[in-house]
C-alpha cells in the first residue's frame, strides 16, 4: 500500500475547478478525476458553467477543464492524492 500525503478528494475535478475559478460548480462529480469521468450531459453542463464562470471572462470552459485535469492528474503522479483506482 503506498503513502499519499493527503487524503483522497471526494471531488478531485471539482476541487481543482474550485481552485482555478474561486467557486465549486455545482454539479455532482464525486470520483471524477478528468472531464471523461462524467456522462455526455454533465460534460456539456459543466463546460457551459465554467465558460460562463471563466476568469479572464476571453478564457474558454474547456481551457479551466484542462487546467483542472492537469491539477488533479500531477497530484497523482507525484503522490500526493490516490490515483482513482487505488486502493486506500
């Protein structure tokens, strides 16, 4: 079993939405560590509220996605959150 040095995130993709943006979008996204992670709809929903929520307001939802999946998936990579199959 490896050591991680926080715990797992409920939300990861949320998480690092929230961090990029200021606010958490509200949608439920539990376990979702990339855009994939989430049904059709949810993906256009939550690419809808993040252009709409975007911050320089010429920044695009697919751009805080990207960045947020970036987030997420170096913290995996450098151990510091469980990758989502891990076991804990």
């Amino acid at each position: 079993m490896s050591t991680y040095t926080y715990r797992r995130p409920e939300n990861p993709l949320a998480e690092a939405i929230e961090s990029i943006i200021g606010e958490r979008p509200p949608l439920e996204t539990a376990v979702a560590y990339q855009f994939n992670d989430l049904s059709q709809s949810d993906q256009s929903w939550l690419q809808d509220w993040c252009s709409d929520q975007c911050k320089p307001h010429w920044g695009t939802g697919l751009g805080v996605i990207e960045a947020a999946e970036l987030i997420v998936r170096l913290a995996v990579e450098n151990a510091n959150i469980p990758a989502k199959d891990a076991e804990d």
